[in-house]
C-alpha cells in the first residue's frame, strides 16, 4: 500500500530535524543512508552510509546546497562530497556489482550495498535514517522516511557521496567497453544508451535480470 504524502510539507532544504529528535532520545551516532544505481540498466548499486556529528556548530551551514543528488548538478555533487567527508563523524561507501543484481535481485542486492556501507563505518552505528527502505538483514532500530533525501542532511548526504562514488566508477568503466556512453549515462537508459545496446549488444556490465536486456539477450 503506497502511503499518502503532502509534498508541500517539503522544507526549502533538508535539515537535521530528524536527527535531533533522536540525538534527545540518546542516540549518538545516527546514521543516513541513501542508495545510487538502482533504476540504471547497467553497472552496480551502490549505497552511501554517513554520520553527522551531535551539536556540532555550523554544520548546517557548512553544508549549504546538499540537496537529494537527483536535484543538484554533477558539478555541485562533486564539489560537495568532500566537504561532506570532512564534516561528518564517519562515513563509508558499499556496493553490489552487477553479478549479484543479476544473482539476488535488485532489492536484495540494494540491501547488500547498505549493509556493506554500514560495516564500513568506524563508528557503530546506533539508529538507521533510510529513504523509503528498511533493511530487515540489520537489528536496529530504523526511521523509513517518506522523501527521506529531501527530509534529512543526513540521507541527501548518503545520496551524495552514493551518486558521486558510483559516477566515477561508471566513467571508469568507458575505457574497458567504449561505444556505450557510460561515462555520460552512467548506465542509466537514455535515449544514447539504448541506441547503443541497439547497435552493441549488451556488455558485462549490463544486467541481464533487467526485462530490457533480457528480452535483447533472448
């Protein structure tokens, strides 16, 4: 059952009103997670893990312009990521490559990335901020937020260094099989991107549990 949300209860920006409310609860270390890839056609999943630290002054500031990474240029990502790495407590990267979507499912396999990136972090985590997900493979307590990117600094945070980190494995990925455009669609299909496949054929890159690389592999 899909739930009903007011979009115009949006605040201008993410904020740490979320975070608060757990930091008075006692929660120390909050974490933000946030996923990257799993609409694309092509290439890994990957998941964003980043916690922000209690009280620390100036950080709403400091992260001016974080925004869900659909909403910001790939320019503006770029330039906020590593301001993001310097302000947080901790934070850490996971991903599932694209034997293990084909393998698991994307779900499944977008549950793998998230829980990756949780165990990468040098802090333990305590409570979970996710964007509309719920990892039933972690005992601890969770808070599945609606628009949850657009919501909390600490999910478009996650969003952040998720989208940049898998943009700049998709770039690394042209050299190895040119002609596809990945450095530019990042394995999303685009218009280009299915012109190639049409052309091409599917890579190993590609997913081939996807409906669309399924049908063109048959």
């Amino acid at each position: 059952m899909r739930i009903k949300f007011d979009c115009s209860t949006l605040p201008a920006a993410p904020n740490l009103e979320f975070e608060q409310a757990l930091w008075r609860q006692g929660f120390l270390h909050v974490v933000g997670l946030d996923e990257a890839g799993r609409g694309a056609l092509a290439g890994p999943v990957y998941a964003a893990a980043v916690i922000l630290p209690l009280g620390s002054d100036g950080l709403a500031e400091a992260l001016v312009g974080v925004r869900d990474s659909k909403q910001l240029t790939s320019q503006k990502r770029e330039s906020l990521a590593p301001i993001i790495q310097a302000r947080a407590l901790a934070w850490s990267v996971g991903w599932a490559d694209v034997a293990k979507i084909d393998q698991l499912g994307i779900a499944p396999a977008s549950r793998l990335a998230f829980c990756r990136a949780l165990e990468g972090l040098q802090l333990p985590a305590e409570h979970l901020l996710m964007d509309y997900f719920h990892l039933p493979e972690v005992e601890l307590p969770q808070t599945a937020l609606v628009k949850g990117d657009q919501r909390s600094l600490s999910i478009a945070c996650a969003s952040i260094l998720a989208k940049t980190a898998r943009d700049a494995c998709m770039r690394a990925q042209e050299a190895q099989f040119p002609g596809y455009g990945f450095a530019q669609h990042k394995g999303y299909g685009t218009a280009g991107h299915r012109a190639a496949l049409e052309a091409l054929g599917p890579c190993p890159l590609h997913r081939r549990s996807f409906h669309l690389i399924m049908e063109m592999v048959n």
